[in-house]
C-alpha cells in the first residue's frame, strides 16, 4: 500500500530550516521513490512471474477451456447420444409397451379361449359323469336282474383254453347245489353233476368252439347227486374285431314241467290201462270159468293116476301130487282173482308166516332153478300166528320174489336171493326180500308203488300197487330201499293176530 507524501510549503517554513528539511525531504522522497522503485521491480519481476504465471495458467485454462470445450463437445456427443439412445428407449420403449399390450391382448384371447376349453371339458366331463353314472346305473340294474332271476345265469372266459366259469347269479348256485369257491375259476365241463349226459356235454362243446350257440333240455346232477331236469341256452359274446370272447349260459330249471308233462303222459296210459283193465275184468269173469273146466279136468286126470299107480312108482306119485297141488292153487287163484276184480272181501285165517313162505319157495323153486340162482330162507324162531288171507299173502311174495330174480338177471356174479323173518316189535312181524341185483334208480323212489307204474318193456305196472295194497289191507306196510353194497331189499310188515281182549 502506498505511503501518502505531504508537500511543505515554503509559506509555511522558513529558508534555512526550508532547505534543511528540503533536503531531508529529497532523500526521503528518494528514498522512498528507491523503496518504491525496489517495490516496483519487484512488483514488476513479480507482474513479470505473474504475467509468465498468467500465461501459463491462462495457457492452462486455455487449455483446460478446450480441453473443457472438447470435453463438452464430448459430453454433448454423449448427451446426443443418450438422448439418441434415449430415443431409442423410448422408441424400444413404445415398441416394448406395443409388444406388451400385443401379447396381453394375446394372453387375454388365450386365456379367453382357454377359459372357453376348460368350460367344454368341463361340460364334457360332467356329461361324461352323467353317462358315467347312467351306465353305472344300467350296470347295477343288469346284475341286480341278473342276480334277481330265477334262472341260473353263468360266463365263461372264451379267451382261456379250460373254459373257466367267471361268473354265476345266485339261482345257478342253488340250482346246482354248489358254492361260489366250488364254482367260480372253475371248468365248466368239468364241474361235476353239471350234465349226466356225456355225449351231449361233447356236442355243446364242439359248438361253442366252432363258433355256435347251443340249446337244449338236459338231465342234470346237483352237487348231493339229485337229479334235475334244465333247459340249457348258452350264446356267444364277441368283441368288435367279431373274435369269441366270452360264452353267457342261461340254465332254467325244468323238472317241474318235465313232471308235470310225465304226470300227464302217466295219466293218459292209465286212463287206457283201466280201460283195458276193465274190459280184462269183463273177460276174466268169463274167462274164469273157462280155465276152471280144464283144471278140474287135470285135477281128475292126476287124481285117477294117482290111485291107478296106488303103492307104485313112488316118485311118479310125488310128481302127481305136486301137479293136484298146483291144479288146486290156480284154481284158487283164478277164484281169489274174480273177488279181486269183484271188489269182493278177502278170506282172513290164522297162518304161519314161515310155512307161507315156505310154500310159496317150493312153488317158485323150478323158476328159480332156471334162472341159476340161489334163494335163502333164513325164518325166525318162534313167531306167532298172523291173521290173512294166505292167496293174496303169497301173491305179494310171488311179485316182490320174481321182481328181485329179474333185477339180478343183467349181472352173472348177482345169484343169492335172501328171504328173512323176524318179530320187528310185539305186535308186527317183518319179512323181507333181499336182492343182489341192480337197486332202485333215485328217480323212481317215489312212484316205484304208483299205479300201472313199470320199468320193464313188457311190465304192465301193477304187481307192485296190488302188493302194497295187499299188504295195507292186511294193516300193515310195504317199503323197499336201496342195500349199502348192492341190490335192493323189499319188506313188508303184518300185525300179529291178537285175540279178542288182549
């Protein structure tokens, strides 16, 4: 900073003292215009430095300014450029944004028709459901029919070679007596009882493996061995190729029709029967008295020989006297048959039922004789006397005796009849005939003692109906039943004779 210089008037001073002090004036002046002039070089070394720094550092700035220029230019580029990349954006931008409602009106169709699917699948699977439950229905209602059905109704895998059975209704069980485990898996050719026939078991096989459906009316077995009549139906079920997969049955019991229809049959021969068996009674009443003419004239023939040949010929004599005998029974039986047919009463006397037997073996034995076989008597010791009529007695055993010869008659080895007698309780003595021979059929148990009822070809069905009637005029019974072994045994009951007040 500048000194201010005060100038002194000469006015003010005086001369010497103006001179001494314009002196010291001068030197201060010079010395301050040297101290000046020092400051104003260094000022000017340092305007100098200053200048030269000025320079530089207005070289600097230039520098820097274009430096600074460039480096706008520069930012400027990149500002361009980022409003150009910002355009871009914002063009990317408006293209993303395009892009964007472009898909979400897409994703909105899409989802618009996918709702659209999802509603038709929807409705699809509930009318699906709807069908669903409407076969499950049908379905029900079939098998409920099915099971509900009196007829038994049975499948059999076709596919598979043993012909298993893979389903049966309750009806089939109980026609056939057998389980479900007993039944169900199982081949139904080899299921027993199913069909007593083997010929026809044959031909409905041959039908179905060549492609055939099979009816026909069968006698069948249940599981317990009683017999059945059915009416077999089995179809076949084929895919839609038209290949055989499955085999339905339909088994109807007909045994009740099949009676109904023998019973029918039965009644229309009896009918003709006792026709012929009235008009036979018309002919035996005159026919009696024809054959009684004859007899007595071979009764008189015998009786002459025998007094002719009186204490000769011993065995001539024996012979004569069984033909008297046998010529004195026909025509008792010839006049016991017109009371018979007369519907008159029996002639009740007391007997011995082992020596009616007895009698009644001695008129069968030539028969018996010719037949080769053996007859056993094997009577009861002790028995009391019984109360009948001793023709219409040995008529049931002549019947119940040639029926037994007859049932061995198919068998060589079947020779031994037995005839046996004992007291069953106090008031009944019980005879039977036992039989080697063939037995009973199971199916004719219940009408063996039916009227005009036979199992022979030339059998007219009465000697077993005459004989229980016999036996239950007599107060008692005629039964027969199948022997453990073989052969049948016929028996029949008589009471014993009571006296008044026993």
């Amino acid at each position: 900073m500048k000194k201010k210089i005060i100038a002194v008037t000469p006015k003010k001073m005086k001369k010497p003292l103006l001179k001494k002090i314009s002196r010291i004036n001068l030197e201060g002046q010079i010395r301050l215009l040297t101290r000046d002039l020092n400051v104003i070089k260094r000022q000017l070394k340092r305007g100098v430095s200053r200048e030269k720094l000025s320079k530089e550092k207005f070289r600097g700035e230039v520098t820097q300014g274009v430096n600074r220029e460039k480096l706008g230019a520069d930012r400027e580029k990149q500002g361009a450029d980022r409003e150009r990349l910002g355009a871009d954006r914002e063009k990317q931008g408006a293209n993303r944004e395009k892009l964007g409602a472009g898909r979400e009106r897409l994703a909105e169709e899409q989802f618009r028709l996918q709702t659209d699917e999802i509603e038709l699948k929807d409705g699809q699977l509930r009318e699906g459901a709807d069908r669903e439950k409407l076969a499950e229905e049908q379905i029900h209602i079939r098998t409920k029919a099915m099971e509900a059905t009196f007829d038994g109704i049975f499948i059999i895998d076709a596919l598979k070679p043993d012909f298993p059975i893979i389903y049966a209704n309750p009806s089939f069980y109980h026609l056939t007596g057998f389980t479900k485990n007993e039944v169900i898996g199982k081949n139904y050719f080899l299921l027993y009882g199913v069909v007593d026939n083997l010929h026809a078991l044959e031909e409905i096989k041959q039908a179905l493996l060549q492609g055939r459906s099979f009816q026909g009316e069968l006698l069948n077995s249940k599981k317990n061995g009683e017999k059945f009549w059915s009416l077999l139906r089995i179809t076949l079920v084929r895919d839609k190729n038209g290949t055989v997969t499955h085999y339905v049955g339909n088994k109807t019991d007909t045994t009740l029709m099949k009676q109904r229809n023998l019973e029918i049959e039965e009644q229309r021969e009896e009918l003709l029967h006792v026709t012929r068996v009235g008009k036979l009674a018309e002919f035996v009443s005159s026919l009696a008295h024809e054959i009684s003419q004859p007899l007595t004239a071979i009764l008189s023939y015998a009786q002459a020989a025998q007094r002719m040949l009186k204490d000769r010929e011993p065995q001539l004599q024996e012979v004569l006297q069984y033909i008297i005998n046998d010529d004195q029974r026909a025509a008792e039986v010839i006049r016991r048959l017109r009371y018979l047919l007369k519907k008159s009463k029996p002639t009740f006397e007391l007997l011995d039922i082992n020596t009616l037997i007895k009698d009644t073996i001695t008129l069968m034995m030539p028969h018996i004789t010719a037949k080769n076989k053996v007859i056993k008597f094997e009577s009861g010791s002790n028995l009391p006397s019984i109360q009948g009529d001793r023709i219409q007695l040995q008529q049931v055993l002549l019947n119940l005796i040639s029926n037994s010869l007859e049932a061995m008659e198919s068998s060589n080895d079947s020779r031994e009849l037995v005839i046996s007698t004992c007291l069953k309780d106090a008031g009944t003595i019980m005879v039977k005939v036992k039989d080697s021979g063939c037995g009973i059929p199971e199916e004719n148990k219940l009408k063996l003692f039916g009227h005009f009822f036979t199992s022979k070809p030339d059998g007219l069905g009465m000697g077993l109906s005459i004989s229980r009637s016999i036996v239950e005029a007599h107060g008692g019974r005629l039964e027969a039943e199948n022997n453990p072994d073989r052969g049948a045994t016929f028996y029949f009951t008589v009471p014993v004779y009571m006296k008044k007040g026993q």
